[in-house]
C-alpha cells in the first residue's frame, strides 16, 4: 500500500510479484482490488485471459454493484489508446501471458507492457515465467523492467515464497519439474510430500474420480491437452475427446469463462484457456500425444496440438525458418501448458496419458502400484485455500 500512495506521475512505480503455483498471486492481487478501490485508488483487475476476470466478478457480486465490477476488471488489450497515468493504480495478475500485439487480429498497439506502464501510476505485474504456454506470451521479469525504467518508472521486485497448498507443496512443485524435464531439481521421489497424485489407467475411471470429488464443493474438474478439436462448440451434440470407450466434450460454449464454477461443468473437459489463473482441490489431466515418453525422455510434438489451437498459431512458420529455435519454443509451451495443468489442485492431481509407454514412466517415478492407479499422499490431509473466506474477511 506505500507504494500505491507514493506513486504519482512524476513518481511512477512498477511493482515485480514473482509467485510459482499455489503461492497465492490471484487472492492478493483480487485482495489488494478490494482494498485500493475501498480507498479511492482508481484501480482494475488485468489480464490477458479472461477465464480469471469471469470467475473473480462472480465472486465478487455480493461486494458491489453490475456496474461496478465489470469496471473493476479488464483486459491486458484495452490499454493501446489510453492517456498517460488515467489510473492510479493497475493489477496485472498472469503477466506472463501479456502479448505485444493487441486486438482479435494482433493489429492494435505497440507492446501490452509499455502500455499498462504507461496508462498508471503504479502497476504491479503478479507473474510466473514457467506459465508462458502459447507462441505469443512475452512476459518477462526483464522484459516488464526494461519497459518500466523506460518509461521512468522505479523498478521494485518482491517474491511470494509462502504456499496456500498443501503441505510439502514446494517439493510437489519441485517433482513437477523434474518429472517433466523442464529443470534438473533433489526432487525424483514424492516421499514425504503431503499430496495426493494418481496415475489412472482408465479414462473413463479418471473422470468418475473427478465427479465424485466434486460432490463436496463444486471445485474439481478435468482437464486436457489441447489435442482434439473443439467441435462440439458449433454442434453441442459432438463429441470431442474419444480414447477408446471414453467419450466427453470440451467445455460448453455457454457456460463462457467462468466455465470452472459453472456447477454443472463437471462433466465437461477444460483446457489450459479455461484454467490458467484459477485453482481447485483435485485436478484430472489427460495428457495428450503431443507429450510421449521414449526410452526415459520425454518428447513433446507440436504438430499433435489441435489445428483449433491458438497458442501455437504460427508454429509452421518458425519451423521453416528456424527449426531448432521453433522446436525449443514449442518444447517450453507444452511442458509448461502440462506443469501448470498439473498444479491446478490443490489438494491433488490425477493424471491419464494416451501413451502406454508415458504411463509407465509416471508410475515409475512414484513407483507404488495399485490395480489402477498409483499413489502417494492422502487426499484428506490437504490444506484448501477458500477464496471466498479471503474476500469475505476484506
């Protein structure tokens, strides 16, 4: 809060909130909204996707009025034609999904970051670089300070180290990224990790979990790699997810952005769009062909993406004229579009792969088996986060 006070135009300021998963980004960015509106801070809620801004004005309905929530919230893309400092104060939650380009096209502005910057007083950018999944996501640390000094804005950069996950979360994190060689970590085991993650061997199986879990509280749900395509958007009736004996669709049209409340949803499959940004207590993840493992290496293959897939639009090209830097690129979206799918739950996460040889190497590396799944951890002993205790009590 001194920052938002001392901030003016001629003391501009830039706020850097670094955060992995289930360190609490949203609730002390949706926390700090509440709070600057409620002191005459001329404040909004942005991001780049609007699954987090739909579900967020929900809960937030009980605090203000129509009106005034859909003011209090934005998208990163708004802010091209915008005067110099017309807020006091901008919350940039995701700040790793910021594009250069704005507009349905990529055709408006400049560069989202220069533009948030310069459109306030003092932006605060919440952000975590291993959450960049699609070929236009630039949000940078480096990135977001170059623009900022800039623009004359004093840089200040904080971490959020503390977990509302479950206990011995950082090591679960921490396995995550060793078990899909995004970095080398300790972490090869889930022993002594208070979490609960399955390898299921059966589709069908994985979404009946899912739905039973659900009954407490309305916060699980399935999700998958962008793998198949989103027919079932213009006919209802299709279905889009076929592996067998298993048959389910993508997330209604209908049920928008807050597709992940929608209390009827569970029986529908979301992805990386309508996820990212939000968190519930158990997550099921199909892994889809475009991540296999072969001989203990895991091999990722963007041409196994949906061609409705928007996130890697543009692929083809960069493949023809840099095939190993479009490779590395594409390498990082997928496994980082997994990591984050996959630590979603907080309480725990069940997974699937299409992939009898993928199977085998998640099992392997938890390496306690049962008739159709593998486990470690206790599901009843997780600490959930109730963002709704959180609002309630600002």
């Amino acid at each position: 809060m001194k920052l938002a006070k001392e901030s003016s135009e001629k003391n501009k300021n830039v706020l850097i909130v670094e955060g992995g998963p289930g360190t609490g980004k949203s609730v002390v960015a949706i926390n700090l909204l509440t709070e600057l509106t409620r002191r005459g801070n001329v404040t909004q809620y942005v991001t780049k996707n609007s699954a987090p801004r739909e579900v967020y004005q929900v809960k937030l309905s009980g605090k203000f009025t129509k009106t005034r929530i859909a003011n209090l919230f934005s998208s990163s893309g708004s802010f091209y034609n915008l005067e110099s400092n017309t807020f006091d104060s901008l919350i940039v939650d995701e700040a790793h999904r910021l594009n250069a380009k704005s507009g349905l096209f990529s055709h408006l502005g400049e560069n989202q970051i220069k533009e948030l910057i310069n459109s306030s007083k003092f932006c605060i950018f919440f952000i975590d670089e291993d959450q960049r999944v699609t070929l236009k996501d630039i949000g940078k640390k480096s990135e977001i300070a170059w623009w900022a000094k800039t623009l004359g804005a004093k840089v200040t950069s904080l971490e959020l180290a503390s977990q509302f996950r479950c206990n011995g979360s950082n090591g679960y994190l921490a396995w995550i990224d060793n078990l899909l060689q995004i970095r080398e970590t300790a972490n090869e085991s889930l022993e002594d990790i208070n979490y609960d993650f399955q390898v299921i061997n059966d589709p069908v199986v994985l979404h009946k979990k899912i739905i039973d879990l659900n009954r407490e509280n309305n916060k699980s749900r399935l999700l998958a790699g962008y793998c198949w395509r989103w027919i079932s958007k213009n006919n209802p009736e299709a279905k889009d997810i076929i592996i067998g004996d298993y048959k389910a669709t993508w997330n209604l049209n209908s049920h928008g952005q807050a597709w992940i409340i929608h209390p009827d949803s569970v029986s529908e499959v979301g992805c990386i769009h309508t996820s990212q940004g939000l968190e519930l207590d158990y997550v099921g993840v199909i892994i889809g062909p475009d991540m296999i493992v072969r001989n203990g290496k895991i091999i990722t293959d963007v041409t196994k993406r949906a061609t409705s897939d928007q996130s890697v639009k543009g692929m083809k090209n960069r493949l023809k004229e840099n095939p190993e830097e479009a490779k590395d690129i594409a390498d990082m979206i997928i496994k980082n579009t997994y990591r984050t799918l996959m630590t979603r739950g907080m309480k725990g996460c069940y997974i699937y792969s299409v992939d009898p040889e993928t199977q085998d190497y998640f099992k392997k590396h938890l390496g306690n088996q049962t008739s159709n799944s593998t486990v470690y951890g206790n599901a009843s002993s997780g600490v959930s986060l109730n963002i709704d205790k959180v609002i309630d009590e600002k």
